[in-house]
C-alpha cells in the first residue's frame, strides 16, 4: 500500500479521531493493569494501523502509537511505554508491527569487571557479540532489542535481535523506585552472531533523545486528554473557568498539529526552536491540570478526584513531566506558547 500526502490539518484530524475513539473505549479505573494487559490492549487498539505498510506515513504510524498508547495508559509508565515505542518506530520506521522494542545503550560504570561493555566482533558475513547492558526498557514484556556495540577499532555498531534468542539473557530489577509499574532490567549476550543483515546505520539514533522528548509528551497529551474527556462535570468547569478560544481542546488539537509538523522534519532532525515551543505548549497543560484537577486550592475542580488513589500514582511518577525539558516545566512563558500557532 502506498503513503498518501495528506494536509496537516488532515493529518491532525486523523489523529483527533483516534484519539476519540481510544478515550471512548478506556474507562478511567482506580486499577493498575499490568504491563503485559497493557500492551495486549495497545497492540489490540493500534490494529493494522500499526504496520509499516499501513497506508499511514511513517511519523503518523509513530505519532498514532503514542498518541492512543497515552490515551489507554492507567499510569505514567505506561505513558513512558507509548511514547518509547513511537520515538523507536520515528527513528526505525520499519520497526515490525505488533512488537515492542527496547533500546540498549546504558553499561555498568561501577563494576565492568562482573558486567563488561558490550562488544562486536565482525566474523566473516556477520559478528559476534559478547557484552552486557545495564537498562532495559520494558524488560518482562519487549519482544526486539536495538543495540549499541562497540566494534574492534572502537567504533560503534548498532544492530537488532529478537529479545528471545538463545544468547541474549535478560534479568528483571525487582523493585525500581521510578516509574515502578514499568519492568526494568539488565541483558547479558554469551556469543550472539548477528547477521550483517540486522546490522543498523548509527545516523539516525542521534535524533533519538528529541524524538523521546516530542513522543512521551504526545504520550501524555492522550492522557490528560483521556481523563479531562471523562470527567464532565471537569471538563465543563474548566471550559467556563477559561478564556473563549483558548479551552483545554483546543489546546490539544493545537498541540497535536505542532506535533505533526516537528516528527515530519526531513532526516529526522528536529529544531530545538520548535521542540522548545512544543515541549512549552505540554509544560501548559501539565500545569492546568496539577492546578485544577489535583491542586487542593482556591482552582482546584474536585477535591474528591484530587485525594484518589490515581492521583496519588500520579504523584508518585510526576517527575517522568520534568526529564524531557529541563527547567521548562519550572521557568515556563506562556507568551512564547504563540510561537507555532497564535491564536486566531
């Protein structure tokens, strides 16, 4: 099937509508669902339209991944999840459909005596592999691994595997401090031939770090959008509480356009004026909803919703809000939010 060139506003949309009917069919539960129940349920929500030949172009398939990931999340991790696994199908747009992929970077510095760096050692067609890493994204759950190595003359040699092969032993941290309802862990490889095949050219995880930053906030924009859709009275409130034009939908809608214009950059490449203005637009809504929705003052919408035990997850986890922008969330302008769309 080929990408039809479609208008941002078409684009934006498309996203719109899924988002609608993601928050349609979750309803807001003071019940974690494990990891594994998460991801049957985003994979199940993502359909055909997760695949590579989808029809959609690569940054919508990554942009609709995180988008209704966030918007079936119960928790912040799971938020983290849908916006890890768009920023991976951004910078690898073949990323297979209906998998999840971790990407290995982060070694031991402590003790490389008992858990040494990885190494690639290139053998006729193909490479060995031998090494550990020290972080691993969804580790209970992840099907593939994208991997860093460095190669005989210290250059660095990405390539992928399935996190099921034989040589690759992954082990789990049993209580992480943050962001606990997300499994992390450790990979060990004992002789992995990788062949050249799976080998990946390293360009295009430069971009990963802005690419993390831009899809975890679009993560979240699904879930505050999910929770302010299912709280009417909420929602009513906050729409009469705020300047005509300017109400929390609107906010999202113009939200989600800029999105769509910072993940079809060429390259991959995104400028830090824009993903400054993006990730300035998220800090906005952040802040609204900590005010209202959880704050316990003079704004606040429902004192209620603010003492439940999903607020209390959320305040356990909100740093998760801070890691993508330093600063950003603290020392926000909301005169420069007009930088991708004044209002009209």
């Amino acid at each position: 099937m080929t990408t039809t060139t479609v208008s941002l506003e078409e684009q934006t949309t498309l996203l719109l509508q899924n988002l609608q009917q993601s928050t349609g069919q979750a309803a807001v539960s003071a019940h974690t669902q494990s990891e594994a129940e998460y991801k049957t349920q985003w994979l199940a929500q993502l359909g055909a339209s997760d695949a590579p030949a989808s029809g959609l172009s690569p940054a919508m398939r990554a942009l609709n991944a995180a988008l209704q990931g966030g918007a079936i999340a119960d928790c912040l991790s799971q938020v983290f999840i849908a916006g890890y696994q768009g920023a991976i199908r951004h910078v690898l747009p073949a990323t297979p459909a209906a998998q999840w992929f971790s990407l290995l970077v982060s070694e031991d510095q402590q003790d490389p005596a008992a858990n040494p760096p990885t190494r690639l050692q290139v053998d006729g067609p193909g490479a060995t592999v031998n090494g550990t890493k020290s972080w691993v994204a969804s580790s209970a759950t992840v099907d593939g691994l994208v991997v860093s190595a460095k190669r005989d003359d210290n250059s660095t040699q990405w390539f992928w595997c399935s996190a099921q092969e034989p040589a690759v032993t992954l082990s789990h941290r049993p209580a992480p401090s943050f962001l606990p309802d997300l499994s992390q862990g450790f990979a060990r490889f004992d002789n992995l031939q990788i062949p050249q095949e799976q080998w990946l050219e390293a360009e295009p995880f430069s971009h990963f770090m802005h690419a993390e930053s831009l899809y975890v906030g679009v993560a979240l924009v699904g879930y505050l959008w999910r929770h302010w859709q299912q709280q009417d009275d909420l929602a009513q409130a906050l729409l009469s509480k705020r300047e005509p034009g300017r109400s929390f939908a609107t906010a999202v809608a113009a939200g989600l356009a800029d999105a769509v214009v910072l993940a079809q950059q060429p390259n991959g490449t995104m400028p830090l004026g824009l993903l400054h203005s993006w990730q300035l637009r998220i800090a906005a809504l952040l802040d609204q909803f900590e005010t209202q929705w959880l704050g316990s003052g003079e704004q606040a919408l429902n004192t209620d919703f603010a003492r439940s035990a999903w607020a209390q997850r959320w305040w356990r986890d909100h740093r998760l809000t801070f890691m993508y922008a330093p600063l950003i969330r603290s020392h926000f302008a909301k005169a420069t939010l007009t930088h991708l769309h004044p209002p009209g």
